[in-house]
C-alpha cells in the first residue's frame, strides 16, 4: 500500500560516535512520503541522535541521507527549508507571547506581514490556543505548550516533520489531541519521523516501526509483522466440558492446559494457515470448543524481549 | 531580489526585534545592568569625592576634579555590565531549546548571534546615554570639542562591540544561565583594576604592573584623555590594538562555540 510512493527519508549506514561509545552503529531507514515512521527503543538507544543528525542539528560520523530529496551532506539548507522538527525539549521563547512565537517563526520563514498574520491566526484556532495568544508560554499548561511548540513547527509548511517523543509527560487527553494532530498531517501529505517511548503511540500512530537498541535496529516492520517476529502467541481454546479439555490436550502436542479455568493454549503465531490447520485438527479429532481466541504478543513483548532482557537476546540473533 | 546577503540581514532583524522585545518583557534585568554604574557614580562622587579628589593632588582637588576624574572610568564600567547581560542573554537562549530550532531551520546561520550583539550594543548606548546624562547633571565639564566628543564616543563604541563579543563567547561557554555572569563579573571589576577610580601610580608594584597593562586603562586614559585633555601618548594606539585583538578573538571563539553540537 505504501510500497509505491517516493521516499521521503533515505538514510544508509548512518553512524556516530562519541570518543569510545558508538551511538549509531550503521542503521539504514527509509520512509515512504505521507507515511509515519516510528522509531522505538528505550532511553539511550540513539533515537534523538538519529533526529539530531536526520535533522541537520549534529553530523553523522558516516552513511548517507537524503530528505525530501535533498542531500544531507551536500544541502543541508535544502533539507532545513523542508523539514520541522519538534524535540523533546520545548523549543518556544518563553519571554514572547504564543502568538509572538509564531510570528517570529513566520518572519524567520520570510512570510510577508499579512501571510504571517493569517497563518498564526489559522494556527492559534487550530491547535486552541486563542485564548491563550496574548499570554508567555511559561503560563500555559504542559499540554498547550507542546501544543504549541507543534504550532510553531507548522508555521513553515514542512514536507517532512520530526517528532522526538512529542508526547512524553503529556496528559491522555492531550495526547489524543496530538495524535489527532499527526494524523492529520500525514492525510494531508506530510511524512512524520516519530520517535517514542510508548509502544502504544507508535501501534495507534505508525505505518512502520523500527526498534532501535544500543545503536542498531534489530527488527523493523508493521506493528503487526513485529508482534509476530516473537514467540508467545498462542491460541486459547475455550471449554465447557473437562472431557472435551482432555480429549483436546491429548490432540495437540506441546499444548499446555489450564484445568482450573478449562482452556488449552496452543502456540501459534496467528496466521491464517496455522489458524486453519487447528480447526481441521479439531474438526477431524470432533471435538467440541466453545470459543477460540488468538493471543499475539503485544508491542510490549517485542519491546521486551528485543531490547530489554539479556537472556532472550538469542531470540534476536 | 532575495539574495543570501538581504536573507541574512532580514535574519539578524528578526533577532534583533526578538532580542529588543524579550527586553522589555524582562526589564529587571536591563534596570539593573544600567543602575549599577550609575550607583557607583553617585557613591563614588558623593561619598569618596571629597578624599579622592585631594587625593589626585592636583591645584584644587576636590570633589568636582574627582567627579571629571570619575567619569570616563563609569563609562567603561557601563560597558561591561551591560555586556553582562549579553552573556546571561545567550545563555538563556542556549538552554531554552529554541536555539536547536533555529538551527534546523533554513535561516542564516550568524542571525542569531548578531541580533544578540546588535542587541546588546544598543543597550549598552542607552546605558551610556544615561550614565553620561547623569554625570553631566552633577558636574561632569569636559573641555572636549565635537571631533574628541566623536573620537571618544567611537572608540567606546568599538571597545563595547569587541566586549559584546567576548560575552556571547562567555554565554555560549557557560555551563547554565546561573553561571553565564562568572566571566564577565571580572569585566565589571577591571576598571577597578586598572585606571578607573584612581591613578595607576598610587597602587603597589604589582598591581600597578597589571593596572596599567590590562586592556582598560588604556582605554580609559584615551577617553580621558579626549574629554578632559590630559596626555593620551601611545595609549589610543593600545587601546585600538586590544579593542581589535579581543573582537577578532572573540568573534572566532564565540562562531566556533556556536557551530558546536547542541547541550541537548
């Protein structure tokens, strides 16, 4: 589906080092346009690295990049004049009111007077801030300042849009907002760069996700691709009868039954054809079930056992 | 009709105008980088004029000597604390996060720095207008016609720029906003250490040694020199040399701290 489109990001063997410790150690991304891209992994695996260097903020020590069809190496202005970035770290003055802050992005943007004024205005409506226009950021409330911050990066128009973990520390309300927000963008075009903590943002939010850990990615894909790269799926077979239960224990190796609550769990990684061959089975064997549920491992399994416990590294490698 | 060139400037005045308002929005600042010379002028006039004016030796010596003594000595002191405010000014900045987003944007990459230095120049012009406002209104009497007047403001003018640079290079150095106004604290205590308040000649050896080479005496003593006629000698001639030496350094080391990969 997104196979078609141009690239909006192309970065190869892309590497940094601080003195001893390797940050980036070689990672290749692409990213179809109008598509999210969602980088995970947890603190200190490299992802703001990769939006600093992605973002013209600091130098790789090695690889290549192309954004929106500008080189990093050679255009780095070109790359500027199309991207927005929002980090982790509020990015408004906090001495200017919200409205000056847009103003000033928009003069910065070279806007003439009264396109700057209209796009501040639209701006202001759109993301709710009116009331609070007149008003310095450092009374508003985390949620308006990120809010914001998001504003501020629009002002320019950008192709393509860098988000370091733009909801850290926010409310569930105003992250729905944000997601809102980016779903917005990405239907009007716009290519998202998304970098999080929370493997829910990036299941709601991303086309592709790639798990970056110590420097490198070690799986990439659809949220649904990676919660099956891992084992733990299984089937749940649902019982009434605890002779039934018995009858189907004995039907399928290395099935693992739960007597107390009458269910027999069959590990499955949930495709259609492994799905399919259960149900002949039941259906040959004739045995009654009365429901049947498939368990994929959640983000948070793959998240686990890709990056954080050492003793199922071996599943990676 | 867009070239780099009319990009940059149009740039460095959005930062200006940035700068100019984060000013008045934040006025304790500015109120008080412009009130300490001017206390320093009115205590040093009023409550060690009388003895340091006979201390100066001259025919009369007395407090309205001591306040022509004074004055060219306050100038530089307006100088340096209100570049001061230059360094916490750029220090702020660079802990605030918005620098790392004018550095992914497409916009000339000097413009925040200048609207910083334009900026503080500015300020410290105003600053010296008052300063040199209330010294005339207690008894300041130059001798100095227009050209001296124009001299001595131009070289201040330049002293101030080169300054101006040095402390964005201390902002930009500074570990956080709290220290950003440990370096240029010692600016503000040079012309102490140097020819300001009180002839290089009454101090020990040392001292003196240090009083007469640093580079606001010099200064000082060209300044002097042009409004009050006392003898300038090669003092014009070091004091453009230092006021040269330190801009051109300042400008490289604040460009190359700058260009350096962003704290966070």
């Amino acid at each position: 589906m997104t196979l078609d489109r141009p690239t909006a990001i192309a970065a190869t063997g892309l590497r940094k080092s601080y003195g001893e410790l390797t940050v980036l150690d070689g990672i290749d991304i692409t990213v179809p346009e109008a598509t999210v891209f969602s980088l995970l992994g947890p603190n200190g695996a490299g992802k703001t690295t990769t939006v600093q260097i992605l973002s013209t903020l600091i130098q790789g020590d090695g690889g290549s990049v192309r954004v929106a069809g500008h080189d990093l190496g050679t255009d780095a202005d070109g790359v500027r004049g199309a991207i927005g970035v929002t980090g982790q770290f509020s990015a408004v003055d906090n001495l200017l009111t919200g409205e000056e802050n847009l103003l000033l992005m928009a003069d910065l943007h070279h806007l003439d007077r009264r396109e700057g004024r209209l796009r501040t205005a639209e701006l202001l409506e759109r993301f709710d801030l009116v009331d609070a226009a007149k008003k310095p950021p450092s009374l508003y409330s985390g949620g308006m300042r990120r809010k914001l911050d998001l504003a501020m990066t629009l002002v320019g128009d950008p192709k393509v849009i860098f988000l370091d973990e733009p909801t850290t520390g926010l409310d569930p309300r105003t992250r729905r907002t944000m997601w809102a927000a980016i779903r917005e963008l990405v239907a009007g075009g716009v290519t998202i760069f998304l970098t999080t903590q929370y493997l829910e943002e990036a299941d709601e939010l991303a086309d592709r996700i790639a798990l970056l850990d110590h420097g490198k990615l070690v799986a990439e894909g659809t949220s649904d691709e990676l919660k099956r790269l891992i084992p733990g799926g299984h089937l749940r077979l649902q019982f009434t009868d605890p002779a039934e239960l018995d009858h189907a224990a004995r039907a399928f190796a290395g099935s693992t039954r739960d007597d107390a609550a009458l269910a027999l769990q069959i590990p499955s990684d949930g495709d259609v054809h492994s799905l399919r061959a259960v149900l002949d089975h039941l259906d040959v064997a004739s045995i009654e079930v009365a429901s049947l549920t498939v368990h994929t491992p959640d983000l948070d399994d793959v998240f686990l056992a890709l990056t954080g416990r050492p003793a199922e590294k071996e599943i990676v490698r | 009709m867009s070239t780099p060139l009319t990009l940059a400037a149009r740039d460095s005045r959005t930062m200006l105008r940035r700068n100019m308002r984060r000013w008045v929005r934040y006025p304790a600042m500015t109120v008080q980088l412009i009130g300490i010379p001017v206390i320093f002028l009115l205590m040093f006039a009023y409550v060690f004029g009388e003895t340091l004016g006979a201390g100066l030796g001259g025919p009369a010596g007395d407090r309205d000597d001591y306040i022509n003594y004074l004055v060219p000595g306050i100038i530089l002191m307006t100088v340096s604390a209100s570049v001061q405010g230059t360094a916490i000014s750029v220090a702020m900045d660079m802990y605030e996060g918005i620098i790392a987003r004018f550095r992914t944007m497409a916009i000339s990459r000097g413009a925040v720095l200048t609207g910083h230095v334009i900026g503080s120049f500015l300020q410290t012009l105003a600053g010296l207008a008052i300063v040199i406002g209330v010294s005339l209104l207690i008894g300041f009497r130059t001798n100095g016609n227009v050209a001296e007047w124009a001299a001595a403001i131009g070289l201040i003018c330049l002293f101030s720029i080169a300054l101006t640079w040095l402390a964005v290079a201390f902002g930009l150095k500074a570990k956080s906003v709290e220290t950003a106004s440990n370096l240029p604290t010692l600016l503000v205590l040079l012309p102490f250490l140097g020819s300001g308040f009180v002839p290089t000649d009454s101090m020990p050896a040392g001292l003196r040694w240090f009083a007469e080479y640093q580079p606001f005496s010099p200064v000082i003593e060209t300044v002097r020199g042009l409004l009050l006629g006392t003898a300038i000698g090669n003092d014009a001639v070091i004091a453009l040399a230092w006021t040269a030496a330190i801009g051109i350094v300042s400008y490289f080391w604040a460009l190359k701290l700058f260009r350096r990969p962003p704290v966070r």
